[in-house]
C-alpha cells in the first residue's frame, strides 16, 4: 500500500485505517489513488471537522 499501512497524519500503525478524499467528492474530488490518503479514525474525524468549519 502507497502509504506503508500507517496513518499519514500521526503515523500509527496497525490501527483501523479509512481513505479520505483530498479534494471532497462534493467539489469534484474523483476516486483516485492521488486524490485519496489513509486516516486513523481520530485523524479521520478532526480532518472531517476541520472541513466542516
């Protein structure tokens, strides 16, 4: 896997990972494996506020 099986964003590692969309679908974002990073959960959920606010 592009990303060693590890969160991009804190690094951990064999933890339950989830693929975040860089550019959203909803502006246009596609499903591509450049548009697309690997989360934990709680990385998943702030970046998910982050976009929210």
């Amino acid at each position: 896997m592009r990303d060693k099986y590890q969160c991009v964003s804190c690094g951990k590692k064999q933890v339950q990972l989830q693929a975040h969309h860089i550019v959203h679908q909803s502006q246009g974002g596609k499903d591509t494996i450049k548009n697309l990073i690997t989360l934990c959960q709680q990385c998943f959920t702030l970046k998910f506020r982050e976009t929210l606010a």
